[in-house]
C-alpha cells in the first residue's frame, strides 16, 4: 500500500516531472487500484505508462485534484469505516466537478465542521466590527499669516491622530504675488530638513501649479498660491502616525527665510 502522507502531503518538486508522475502515481493506486482490487503489481505501471505523454501542467493540476479527492475519500475510510468498494465511483464523479461541486462533497463528508467553521467566523467579524475606534478629537483650526519678511507667524501647533485640521493662510504682505506669493504646503513625514531640499527642487519648476508638484504623494495639503491680501483655507485629516510633519511655503526661495513650521502629531 502506498503511504498516503508522503504522496499528498509532500507530493512533488514543481520542477520535477518525473516526482509528480510518481506522487500521482501513488495517489491514484491508492484510490483506486490496491485497496479496492489489491492489485498491487499492474496499478502503478498501468498509471505511469499513461501520465509519461502529459505536460507539466496537466500533471500538476491532475496531482492538486486527486490528491485532495483522495484524501477526502481516505479520511472517510479510515475515520468512519465505510465500505471502500465506493470509493471509486466517488471519486470519478469529484474528478468531474469543479471546485464548488468539490466544496459541496466536503460539506456532505464532514458536516459537522461547518457550524464550527461559521461559528468562529462570526465571532471574528463581531470582534473586528465591534471595536470601536478610539474617540476622534473635535476638528480643529489654525491661522497663519505669512508676509513680505517671508515668515509664518505660527511656526509650530500639535493635532491629534486623525483629527480634522483646517489652516487659514492669510497674506499680510504689499508685494505683488508673482516676486512674494505665499502658499501653506503640509508634507508627509518622509520629508524633513535634511531632505526637504529635493522636494523644494521639483516643486521651484512648478509656477503653472503654484509651485505644487500635482501628484505628488508627499503633499498631504496644499493652500493655492496668495497674493497680497489674500486668504485661502485648506482643510484635512491629520495623519494617524504620530511625528513631526513639516510645513513651508514652496515659493522659491521662502524656505531658506523662514516661511515654515512643524504639525506635531501625538
């Protein structure tokens, strides 16, 4: 008899052809040949002979099926006893089916498992919707001003994870926008000070977006570009990782002089 562990549970080498024929070799006899007609000596030869012509896919799934089947049917065998003679007919028929028509025949042999099953699924979706998130603190809003001295007046404020901000940028300056234009750009925390200077590179090119790269992941918000006056407000979702967030107004040049801050999260 062949040794039913060794054939499903380590079945083959999936570059190996030769092991899956005697992996699905050893299934099939199992299933088929010495337990319903001890015909031990024909079955595996038999079933060699006729798998030597099939490519490597049709060997593999051929495997993947029939060792499942025939472990199903073994388990019904060694578990529940029943007469072996109608392990054959079963499984000609799985081999008909596809996996729904499979899932069906398991539900049919092992029954008691699926109220098991559900059960522990219920309790899993009831566990990981009734976990309620931790309370949201209330929105909360910031005034900057920015002027012709290229300064943020507020320079620093904290939020809470994922808590609404909403920034007023306001312009208090008298230069005309396109020499002293201001705009409030919050970063992502991959962008600091020590690297800040690639993202002010790229967005120095972008005066058509108000020198805001469009698309660009590190931008969490954005104000658009101020002139003398002017006011713009911008309102998002503080980040849910606590750090320091920095913020700056990408002008070229605004930077270096002092329009920037940080968003400390915590």
């Amino acid at each position: 008899m062949f040794d039913i562990e060794a054939s499903v549970v380590r079945p083959h080498s999936p570059h190996n052809p030769a092991r899956i024929i005697t992996a699905l070799t050893a299934v099939r006899c199992f299933c088929r040949g010495p337990i319903a007609t001890g015909d031990d000596e024909q079955c595996a030869p038999r079933h060699r002979e006729s798998l030597q012509s099939k490519s490597m896919h049709q060997l593999t799934s051929d495997l993947t099926r029939e060792a499942a089947v025939c472990r199903l049917e073994a388990g019904e065998f060694f578990w529940r006893k029943r007469n072996i003679g109608r392990m054959n007919d079963k499984i000609r028929y799985a081999q008909r089916t596809d996996r729904v028509q499979l899932s069906k025949l398991m539900k049919r042999k092992f029954p008691d498992l699926f109220p098991i099953i559900a059960l522990g699924c219920a309790a899993l979706f009831s566990a990981v919707t009734g976990c309620s998130r931790a309370p949201v603190a209330p929105p909360k809003t910031v005034e900057i001003q920015a002027d012709d001295k290229m300064r943020f007046d507020v320079t620093a404020f904290e939020a809470k994870p994922g808590q609404k901000i909403s920034v007023t940028l306001k312009n208090v300056g008298t230069t005309p926008k396109f020499s002293m234009g201001h705009n409030f750009v919050m970063l992502d925390r991959s962008v600091n000070t020590q690297n800040v200077q690639k993202f002010l590179d790229t967005a120095s090119v972008e005066a058509a977006h108000d020198y805001v790269p469009p698309g660009s992941k590190e931008v969490l918000a954005h104000t658009k570009l101020l002139g003398p006056g002017e006011t713009d407000t911008v309102t998002f979702t503080a980040p849910f990782i606590p750090g320091e967030y920095l913020y700056l107004c990408s002008f070229p040049g605004h930077y270096s002089q002092g329009t920037k801050g940080f968003m400390t999260v915590k």
